[in-house]
C-alpha cells in the first residue's frame, strides 16, 4: 500500500484532489453548496485518481517483475504477426470486396438517416426508436469506417513490401502517438540521417522490413518508402521487455527493446534504446500482441536474422 500511495503522488494523480479540496470555499460561498456535498466530491475524486493509479502501477510492478528467456530460442510466429510475400495478390479482390461493403453500407445508412428526416424524424419532441437505431448505426459507421481508413493501408504497405522484399521479415510495429518524435530522433542520431524534425517523425504503426542488410523501419502507402536502415553492425541487442509505447500514463506494456550502437568517435560508442510493440499484420494492426510468447518469438525472430546471432547480444535481461 506505501509503494502504491508513492507511486500515485509522484505521478501526480492527486492533482485533481487539490483542484477540487481548492475549489471547495468557491461552492460552499458562491454558489451555496452544502459542505457535506464539497466533501463528497473530494472523495469521489480521490476514489478515481485511485483506480486510475492501480493500473499503472500494476504494469510498473510487472515490468520491475519481468525477467526475459535466457536462451535465444525463435519460436514459432503467428499467422497474423507476418506477412507472406503472396498477400499482395490474394488481398486486392478482397479489397474490393470491403471497401464495396464499407461504401455500401454507408450509402443505406445516410439513405435510411435521410428517410426518417423527411418522414418527420428527429425533429418530434419524442425520440422514437428507430430515431435511436439510425443515429447508433451511422455513429458506429463512422467509427468503423474511420479505423478501416487508418488501418488498412497499413496492411497494404505490409503487402507490397512483403512483395518487393520475399526473402525479408516484415512485421508490424506499434509506437502509439506519444513517441513518434522521440523514436525518429533516436534512430537520425544513430543512422547519420539529419532530417528535419516534421520528417524525422516515425508514424504510430509503421513496418519492419528485416533482412540481410539490418532492420528498415518503412512508412508510406502507395509508395512505401524507407525512412531509417539501421545495419546489423549497429544493432547490439535485440530484448522482449516493458516499453512505454503508446500512453505513457497507462504504464509500459510488453514489447521489443532495440539497443543501438550510436557512432561518437572512433573510440566510443553511446547506447540508445528503441522500443515497440509488436501488432498484426491484418487488418487488425492497430492492436499489439499482448501474449507474452508472441512478443518474445518476434524479439527472438528478429534476433535470427542477425549476422552474428546470440552472440550479439541476444534476448535477455539489459545489462
């Protein structure tokens, strides 16, 4: 309970407590609220900072808790964590196929929203049940159909360069929308590529291409480009671990750290660490693997690929 209460005021999840126990003489003289009620919601407030805190706290516990294999064993990948070099071909009819149940969908749904508008929906003083079912289908269309928009092309990309690359693995890595800058900065550093800071910018999932040559990090759709080639030389470690991708409020969740080399001198080589989570190559990329054994096969797979193998570095704890 002490390392839980530490935790929740050095993350500064009190400061809604504060705003409020502040705001309380403003109620109570202003606008004549009962103390009783002032205290009751300091107390509601305190009760979610503290459900908000345990989540956290629990993922930085099993972070502190985590131990990676000792053993640079690749197991087996999922089907949806890799893409094949035929998915190019066998996804363009199906491509027509959803994107004609998307469009499709949507046109019955604004036909149906413009069908009960002009029967007189939506503007009665009672809000009628199919009002409520037209509003809910087009809301989820709309969310649907922005998710499909986003990550589709995602797919796409996995696709074509899966085509150009077939003896590559390519995988799907997700850094959410806090890291963006911070990894595209860490990788110019440690390639020599001095773009400016809007171009150095990896997206929020962006593609692997991992072959002979080192580890390309790969953006774009219809002409995929790469952004960053990191070559072997320059990769020391390759571990599953907790990283903070995505929120970093949420706490850290497991993931695949890359130790890099960073060219000083001659003489001296800094260490720079990357982290991602794994995510599907389907049409579900924007979900990263949870599982504790598909994450540590994609650190385990990526290591393969390396020149030197274990000896590298291989998986394990960070030293």
């Amino acid at each position: 309970m002490v390392r839980f209460l530490r935790f929740w005021v050095r993350q500064l999840f009190w400061v809604p407590v504060l705003v409020a126990s502040l705001l309380a003489p403003v109620l109570v003289f202003a606008y004549g609220v009962e103390p009783v009620q002032v205290v009751l919601l300091a107390v509601g407030f305190l009760v979610v900072t503290l459900v908000l805190a345990a989540v956290p706290y629990r993922r930085n516990r099993a972070a502190g808790r985590y131990s990676g294999p000792t053993a640079q064993v690749a197991g087996e990948l999922p089907a949806s964590a890799v893409t094949p070099p035929d998915r190019l071909e066998r996804r363009r009819g199906l491509g027509i196929v959803w994107w004609t149940l998307l469009l499709g969908s949507g046109a019955a749904i604004a036909w149906w929203i413009v069908a009960l508008a002009g029967a007189g929906g939506f503007v009665t003083d009672d809000v009628l049940p199919y009002d409520v079912v037209a509003l809910v289908a087009a809301l989820a269309w709309a969310a649907i159909a922005v998710l499909f928009a986003w990550l589709r092309p995602v797919a796409v990309r996995n696709a074509r360069l899966a085509a150009r690359h077939p003896d590559a693995l390519v995988l799907t890595a997700y850094q959410g929308y806090t890291n963006t800058l911070a990894t595209g900065t860490t990788l110019a550093e440690v390639t020599g590529d001095r773009p400016s800071n809007w171009w150095s910018s990896l997206p929020m999932v962006f593609t692997l291409v991992v072959d002979a040559e080192g580890i390309g990090f790969w953006r774009g759709i219809l002409r995929p480009r790469r952004q960053y080639q990191v070559p072997w030389e320059l990769v020391a470690r390759i571990d599953p671990a907790y990283v903070n991708a995505g929120d970093p409020a949420a706490g850290p969740k497991l993931g695949v750290e890359l130790t890099l080399r960073e060219r000083i001198d001659e003489e001296f080589d800094a260490l720079r660490y990357l982290g991602f989570r794994p995510a599907r190559a389907n049409l579900w990329v924007g979900s990263p693997y949870r599982s504790r054994e598909v994450v540590e096969s994609v650190a385990a797979a990526i290591q393969a690929r390396h020149p030197e193998g274990p000896a590298a570095g291989g998986v394990g704890e960070r030293g």
